[in-house]
C-alpha cells in the first residue's frame, strides 16, 4: 500500500452557537488517505462521561456544555501509517446564562429625602439586557437606576436580566419601605379613678408609620405577671393594682426603623384600704376597778372612719374611748373602719373578760379503795370565775403518760396504779387571771398483789429416797394466802411442805397465791421426776441376711425410764450420709451396705439423768457381689493350630459360680477351660459369675478372630495409557481374610490432595497425573493382624507436553541483510512436531531455520508444537522488524522571526522507520521550564523567548534501532529591544552660544532607528545632533527608539534651560 501526505483537516460544528447544558458536536473535516482520526482538548486526549466519539472518532459530542470545562482549544488530527497532520486550534465561545439575578446589597428601609440606586447584576455571555419593575410598572431598561425617597416609591422591585442567545430569563426582586417622622403620643386610661387590687389600662394614642410601642414604668421596660401588654402592645393592662409598685410614672414611645416620639411622663394616685383593721395593743383581762382604753387604727387612702361597738350595741364614733371596769363591761368589742372610694370595709374584734377573787377548792375520790393496776380518779372540787385548775403530786406537775388530766384538767386520773409512785400527796389549784387558790394535800394506800408467785430453787429431778422441801413467796398488800397441789390434789395449806421421794412423788406440783382485796392469784408449778435403775438392752436386725448395697436396720430394745438412746460403731458415735437414726434415736439404719465400712461392731446405750446401761457387741456378716467379672488376661487374634486358654475372675461372698458361652452356646461350667484353635473357633465368647444370696449376676465377654496366610496380590490399571492432568486409578486385586489395603509410592505412604484413595483404600485414584511426581513405582500391600503379602512394583509412564513453546532467544529487530536464525523448543514425551508459520503461511516443518534479512522478511513468526498421544498444542510467537538507514532530517521554524519574550517553535521534519526525535540546544539535551517537547518530541516550543538564553545552536536528531541521523545546527538569531532609551550625561543648564550635543542610546537587534523631539517637534531622525545654544533651545527634549521587528518603542526625557545675559 501506498501512502501520500494528509491534508490539514479543519473542524465543522453542529451549531452556529454553543450553549450550556445542551449537547455540541464537532467534526473533522478532511480528505485523503485517512486511517484514524484523534481528538485533543487542551493537547491531550479527551476523557470523561460527558465526551463521547462516533465509531470512527470523526465527530466528538459534547454532552450538556458548560463554560469552564468545555472552552477547549480543541484540535483534531488524522492519521495513515506513514503521515499525520492536525488542525488549527479551536476555542468554543460558550454561551450561558444569565445565571442568578442578584440586587446589589442595600437596606430594604429609608427615610424619606435619600438618593438611593438600585443596581442589578447577573453572570451572562453574551451580556444580559436588563428591565426593573416597580410594583409590576416599568421604570427602567438599564442595569441601574437612581431616586429621591418619598411615600410613592413605597413596593416591590423587581430586576429582569435575559439572554437571547441562551432564551434564558432570571429574575430578583426587593421590597423598600419609606418612612416619614412620628408624631408626639398620648396615654388614654380605662378608669377615672384606680383603685388597688382593680385591673387598669393604658392605651398609647398616635398616628403615622408605627412599627412598634414601647413601654417604660419609671423609666425601664415593664416587667412581672401582673403588667400585660396587648398583642400590638399599644395597651398595658395592670393586673391587681398595688399602692407601692403602680405608681409609675408611665411614658409610652412609638418607633419605627428611622424615627421615635415619646408621650409625657403620666403618674397614677392609687385608692386603697382601709387595710387590716387592728386595735391598737391592751390587755384582754380586767380585775374590777380598773381604767381601759380602747384605739383602732387602718392604712387608707383616703383616710378611713371609724365606729366601736359592745357586745352588737354603738358605744363610740371615734378612733379612742375609755370605761372603769366592772363585771358588766365584759363582752365582745368591734371596731369599724370604712373608705367610700374604694368601697371596702375592715373590721377588728376583742373580748375583754372582768374578774371577782375565789375560794378554796377540796378533793373529791371516785373509789373508796385504790387498787393497783385499777384506774384511779380525782376531782378538783370549787366555785367562781375559775379559768385553770392545776394539780401537784408530791409538790410538783403531774407527769407520765399513765397521768390522764379531763379537758379542763379538773379531774386527774391515774391509770393503772402502782405502789411505789402513786402514793402523793396529790393537791389541786383553781386560778384566773388575777387570782388562786389551793385545796389540802391527800396521800393513797394503794392495795396490791399477790405478785409473782415463786417457787424456791431446787432441782426437778430426783433418785428415789431423797428428802426434798418445797417452799412458796408471793409479794401482797395485804398478805397472801397460799395453798399447795399435787396433780390438782391439795397437799398443803402453808407455804412450806417436804416428802421422801417415791415413784409416787412424780407429777406436777402448783402453789396457789390469793390476796381478797385486789381479788388477784397468783399460781407457780414445779414438775418433780423421780427414777429408778435401768435394765440392759439387746440389739434386733431387720433381716436375717445382711447384702451390700441394701439398706439393714438394728433396734436398741430396752425397758424402764429411758431418756436417751445412744450408738457405737466401732467405738465411736455413728457419722456419714449413709448412716440414719430415728427420731427417738433407738433404730440405726445403714443405707446401701458396703463390706469393708459395715462390719461393725456395733453397741448401743440407753439413759435417764441418774442411770444408763449397753448391750452387748453386734457384729456384721455383709454378702456381696460378684463384682465386675474379668476375662484373664489373653490375646483376641490366634493363627490356625494356636493353644487358647480362656479364665474368668470376680469377687464374690459367698464365692461365684461360673458358666462360659461361645456365640450364645454353653461350652463350660468352670472358671477356666482350653481349645486348639481352627476356624470354627472364632466368636464371641462370654463368661456369667453368679451369686445366689445377693441375687446379682455380672458377664464379661471376648471376641476372638481366627486367621488363616494371604496370597499375593496384584495391580490392575483404570487405562491403558497415563496422560499428564488426567486422572489414573490403579486397583490392589487379591483374596482372603483381609483388613486393610495400603499403597506404597517410592516406598512411602501415598499423600498430597491429589491422591485418593477408595473407602476400603483397595483403589488409588491420582488426579491430574505429573511426569514429575507419579512415575512410581507403585507397591499395594494386604494383611491381617498376623499375615501380610505385597505386589510387585509398578511403574507408569506419564505421557506429557508439548509443555510451553519457546521461540530460542534471538533480537527482534535486524537491519537489512543480517542472518536471522530461529529455532523453537517445547518439553513433551513423546517428542514434539513442530511447524513454523510467517504472517500465517507454513515455511517450515522443522524445529529450526535461517533466512538473510530483507524488508519482506518483517512480520510475525509462529511456532506450533504437538503431542499425538496427549492431544496438545502448544505456540509461540516472535515479532521481527527489519530496518533500512535513516536520510538526514532538516529543521522547520513555526514563523520566520524570533521576537524575544515570543514563543517560537522548531519541528525536525524527516521520513523513514523512526522510533524517536531528541532535541540538542548547544550540544546537550534541552532542560528547564520555558522548554516544551511536544508528545511525539517532534517540535520544540520555546515559551518566551531570551536573546541570552535561546540562541543555540539548535539539533535534532533522529533514531531507530539501528541506526540514527541529525541535522545541520540551527542558530536562532533573537530580536529583541529596544531596551531602556538612556541619554548621555551632559548638564541641564547651559549659557547661550555653547556647541551641545545630544546623544540616545538603546540596546536592540536589530539596532534601533532614532527620533528627536524638541517640545513635541521633529528635530533629528539620528541617534545624536548638535546644536548651538540660544533661548529657542528652552524645552522638553525627548529621544525615540524603535524597532520594526519586535514592535516595541522606548523614550527619554531631558530638559534644558538656557541663560542670557
């Protein structure tokens, strides 16, 4: 094929304008041999969800534009195998908006009279046309607009920004609000007159713009439960008036955002009371003949008045009154006090009592005799004007909770007398407020008793023929009297009575205490046991047979005044869970007997507090078992012909008896018996012990196997031919009494989770066979427990390959002419064939082959390896490429003048197999930010060009593998200036007639072209001129340096004055 340079493709667009948020494609428009076409954005490769390429790349779709991401440059270039070339850069002018309208920040209130501007704003491309609404009325096309505050500009504004382009519209809107001044308030009350503990309103009265009411209560902001404001707070309603805190004075203040205005000051005269009546502190007790005066005082604005009543009855009209008491004076006393504002009355009261002497009082009893633990009254007997009665005992108040005084303490009664503390004497007090008197002292004899009755220590218990005295004391007033029973037959009439003791002195013995005055007895009983000596006692069993892990009872049988039953064991008391006793502790019963813990002896004793007596020693024969029965000893395997002797064991009392059983059948009636063994004589063979007074039977059982020699086995394979990665098994085949199979690999048991064996392990499976690891040889084993036979060995020849085809190693990359040899190596049994393929046609049918190196030659050589007997196939593949020498490439500028501070770039043109473009500046390869290859290192970008830094010379050099080429050097010659304009030093005042002459200098190449200006005029096109001075030459002179390649100028500025005479 045939390839001819590409034309420069150009792009095509699908719309005139781009818009943000819609979808925008771009074309590469181009002719030619074109194989590929590539798309760069901001000179690399386009990426992302939102970019997306037809199939043949040719067209890229920008999904939902936007202005920042989508502006590009965008280039597309085309390809063929030997050409590319790309378009110019193309930049996408993206239109948006407008975006959010936003009203420049200013206060939503003015006062009237103010310049204020309202100025719109919204990002837009192109820019947005703007029209402001007031009210929904047009007042202006621009995107500000100015005015002078009054009432009318009052509403909302609204700001429409829109873009034709985009068809896009966004609005923002403000509201203002214009204030004029406030005009002075007044307070309005709800009542003529404010009365205390009323409710009371103030209404703040005004017009104009009022946003808010203030309050203020002496000169603060109101504040408690008691003051409410209205929802629009124009009203303050106090709750409850109260005289101190309602006083004010209250100002209400008007607002809004520009202006306030307060009312004056408004204080409040609260009526109030009259408050609590009082009267004023005097005695509520008179003797007769005495002066009282009465006063009646209450807090009341205005003043209150007064009225005194007696007993319902007017007795003053004033404040103050004065009487001489007498016994008709006494009585209630009210006082009146009055306000006819507020229309409250209050009223105050006191009892006034007048008083006469009083006689002497006595003590009247409830009872003619005081009886202890009986209540016990008495009463203060006396007449007058008694306010208080009072009583001493023994000189002092009564006191205890057993002292009871009646409500108006007359009567005082004594519960539950005693003895010692209430005797007295008692005395009783009569009083009033002026005067006393006191009865005679009276002393009680209290009556008590009997007491407890006591009967005098001795013991309760006693041997027969014993002298005991039994003696009774009981405290009385009067004495007591006392009488003695026995098992409630009367014995004695006297304290003290004494007997011999006999058994027919046991029994309960009461002694009776009486005293007829209280009617009270008094009893206490003593029970008298009196014992006789104890008989021996005899042991009793609960069965004539004594067996272990039964429960056996003994009996302590005895008669006589038994107390206690006692039990040895050996000696010692009785102890352990398994030993019980019964409740009266005669019957020991032993649960669950053991020979070795229970033999005994046992004894038991019996008791009273005066005797005790044992019986005699009992001792335990305790029967058991058999135990475990136990088969001595003895193998479970024997060869044909072998002497088996089978002996059986178990503990026994009385000793077991033995019976042995092959599989089920009776063969012996003895411990021990003896065959010659033969096959018959395999089985299970159980041995029964026996005893007939436990009733227990235990069994032990032995199986015995017989084995007769095993034959040699053999091995049988699944296949015939063992292919590597498939799976062989491999069977022991053999006969006879066999146990287990095992397998021997090298003489090793089989392992790895590649090998498996059959549940009998009589098969072995290998999966996915290994030449390596499965050669073997293999050996399969049989036995018994006294015989065993091996197979011979086994070995497998693994079938495998060809494994991975490898291409020897050899370069992929030749010049032309050189002798390129390739040969091909794969791993396989049997031996591999292989076939060689270039470009997919057959060339060899050999392992090996050589060619001499010519373009034709380039391409992809495979080969191909197999395997008949596995199947397999197996390829390798080598890429050569063949290279022709390299021409000479040239250097090609992007313009053809370098301008210092320019970019400027070089591409190194050339054709042939090129792997690589490198660049050299001076000799050395190119460093430093200013420096840019492109992606291919083609062209070199100079950003900015110096004078100093980039003149070069300049290289390009281009390789391949074999061989490489660089151009002639390529100096760049920079223009640049000119740089700062300077003028000579000369003076800036000169005399007239003096020969001057002014010089410009400025560093440029190429060099400078010069101007002279004298105050503005043209007056030299040369670096430097002369002039003789004279007063014309007064002036601003300025020199021009230009420079017709880089474009630039520069100017320098000197004043001279000139003097005459």
């Amino acid at each position: 094929m045939i390839y001819a340079p590409v034309s420069k493709p150009s792009i095509v667009t699908s719309n005139i304008t781009a818009v943000e948020t819609k979808d925008f494609s771009l074309t590469c428009q181009a002719t030619g041999q074109i194989h590929a076409y590539q798309w760069f954005i901001n000179g690399v490769a386009p990426a992302g969800s939102r970019i997306q390429l037809s199939p043949d790349k040719r067209t890229l779709t920008l999904s939902r534009l936007t202005r920042r991401d989508n502006k590009g440059p965008y280039e597309c270039e085309i390809r063929n195998p030997f050409y590319s070339n790309r378009s110019d850069p193309f930049t996408l002018d993206v239109a948006y908006g407008p975006d959010i309208a936003t009203i420049d920040h200013i206060s939503d209130q003015f006062a009237t009279g103010i310049n204020v501007t309202l100025s719109c704003v919204a990002d837009s491309n192109p820019p947005a046309q703007f029209t402001w609404l007031q009210n929904g009325q047009s007042v202006s096309n621009s995107a500000s607009f100015s005015i002078i505050t009054s009432l009318n500009h009052i509403g909302n504004y609204t700001c429409i920004a829109t873009n034709s382009f985009t068809g896009l519209t966004r609005s923002a809107n403000k509201t203002l609000m214009i204030y004029a001044p406030l005009s002075k308030p007044t307070i309005l009350t709800s009542n003529n007159t404010a009365v205390e503990t009323k409710d009371f309103s103030l209404t703040c009265n005004a017009t104009g713009q009022i946003h808010a009411y203030k309050w203020f209560i002496n000169g603060v902001a109101p504040a408690g439960l008691r003051i409410q404001l209205s929802p629009d707070r124009r009203t303050l309603t106090l709750r409850s008036l109260t005289r101190s805190n309602n006083k004010g004075p209250y100002v209400c203040e008007i607002e809004n955002p520009f202006y306030s205005n307060r009312n004056d000051p408004f204080t409040l005269d609260v009526a109030y009371g009259p408050d609590i009546a009082t009267i004023v502190h005097s005695p509520d007790e008179y003797p007769t003949g005495a002066n009282i005066t009465l006063s009646c005082v209450a807090d009341s604005n205005p003043a209150a008045q007064f009225t005194w009543l007696h007993n319902g009855q007017p007795v003053s009209n004033s404040a103050t009154f004065s009487i001489i008491a007498s016994l008709s004076d006494a009585g209630t006393y009210t006082c009146t006090a009055s306000n006819s504002f507020t229309g409250l009355t209050r009223t105050a009261t006191k009892n006034i009592i007048i008083y006469a002497p009083v006689s002497k009082p006595t003590i009247v009893t409830s009872n003619i005799t005081a009886v202890e633990t009986k209540d016990f009254s008495l009463t203060c007997q006396a007449t007058g004007q008694i306010h208080a009665y009072q009583w001493f005992i023994n000189g002092v108040a009564p006191a205890g909770n057993r002292i009871q005084l009646s409500p108006d303490k007359r009567t005082l009664t004594l519960s539950r007398l005693t003895r010692r503390d209430n005797k007295g004497p008692y005395e009783c007090e009569i009083r009033n407020p002026f005067y006393s008197n006191r009865s005679d002292p009276f002393t009680l004899d209290v009556a008590y008793g009997p007491d407890i009755a006591t009967i005098d220590h001795i013991s309760d218990q006693f041997a027969t023929g014993i002298n005991v005295t039994l003696s009774c004391v009981a405290d009385s007033n009067p004495p007591a009297q006392f009488t003695w029973l026995q098992n409630g037959q009367s014995v004695s009439n006297s304290a003290s009575f004494s007997i011999i003791t006999s058994l027919n002195h046991i029994g309960n013995y009461t002694c009776i205490a009486t005293n007829s005055f209280t009617g009270l007895t008094r009893t206490a009983n003593k029970t008298l046991m009196i014992y006789a000596p104890l008989s021996k006692p005899t042991i009793l069993t609960s069965n004539n047979t004594a067996v272990e892990t039964n429960d056996f009872s003994m009996t302590c049988n005895a008669t006589g005044q038994i107390h206690g039953y006692k039990w040895f064991i050996d000696g010692v008391a009785p102890a352990g869970r398994r030993i019980q006793l019964s409740p009266d502790r005669r019957t020991l019963t032993i649960r669950s007997l053991r020979r070795s813990e229970n033999k005994g002896p046992y004894v038991c004793e019996i008791e009273n507090p005066f005797y005790r007596n044992r019986s005699d020693p009992f001792t335990l024969d305790v029967a058991y078992g058999p135990d475990i029965a136990t088969i001595v000893h003895s193998a479970n395997e024997y060869p044909t012909g072998a002497n088996i002797t089978l002996s059986c064991v178990a503990d026994s009392n009385p000793a077991a008896q033995f019976t042995w059983l092959q599989n089920g059948q009776r063969i012996s009636n003895s411990a021990t018996f003896s065959v010659i063994a033969s096959l018959s004589d395999a089985g299970t063979y159980t041995c029964t012990a026996s005893n007939l007074f436990t009733g227990l039977t235990r069994t032990a059982t032995k199986n015995i196997i017989i084995y007769a020699p095993l034959s040699k086995p053999t091995i049988i394979t699944s296949n015939n031919t063992a292919v590597e990665t498939k799976d062989f098994s491999m069977t022991c085949n053999a006969t006879g009494q066999i146990h287990p199979y095992r397998w021997f690999i090298n003489g090793l048991a089989p392992g790895g989770n590649r090998i498996q064996l059959s549940p009998d392990n009589r098969t072995l499976t290998i999966s996915s066979l290994r030449r390596s690891e499965n050669k073997g040889p293999y050996v399969c084993e049989i036995e018994n427990p006294l015989f065993r036979n091996r197979s011979d060995p086994f070995t497998l020849n693994v079938t495998y390959g060809p494994d991975i085809a490898t291409i020897v190693h050899s370069a992929n990359e030749y010049p032309t002419g050189a002798n390129i040899t390739l040969s091909c190596v794969a791993d396989s049994n049997p031996a591999a064939q292989f076939t060689w393929l270039q470009n997919g046609q057959r060339i060899s049918n050999s392992a090996t082959f050589s060619v001499i190196a010519s373009l034709s030659d380039a391409g992809t050589y495979t080969c191909t390896a197999s395997n008949l007997f596995t199947g397999l196939t197996r390829t390798a593949t080598k890429n050569i490429t063949i290279y022709a020498p390299l021409s000479k490439p040239t250097i090609v500028t992007s313009n053809i003048t370098a301008v210092e501070t320019k970019d400027f770039s070089l591409t190194c043109q050339a054709t042939g197999q090129i792997h690589a473009y490198q660049w050299f500046i001076n000799g050395v390869a190119p460093a430093g930010s200013r420096i840019q290859l492109s992606p291919d290192k083609r062209t070199l970008t100079l950003s900015r060009l110096t004078r100093r830094d980039n003149k070069g010379p300049y290289e390009c050099e281009i390789q391949n593998p074999f061989s490489s080429n660089r151009s002639d050097p390529f100096p760049l010659n920079v223009t640049y200036g000119p740089d700062i304009a300077t003028i000579d030093h000369i003076s800036d005042q000169f005399a007239t007639g003096i020969n001057v002459t002014l010089s410009c200098v400025a560093d440029s190449n190429p060099p400078a072209q010069f101007t002279w200006l004298q105050n503005g005029q043209s007056v030299s096109n040369s670096a430097s001129f002369s002039i003789i001075t004279s007063l014309n030459h007064i002036g601003n002179y300025t020199c021009i340096a230009t420079n017709s390649f880089t474009g630039l100028t520069r100017t320098a500025n000197k004043t001279l004055m000139i003097y005459g005479e």
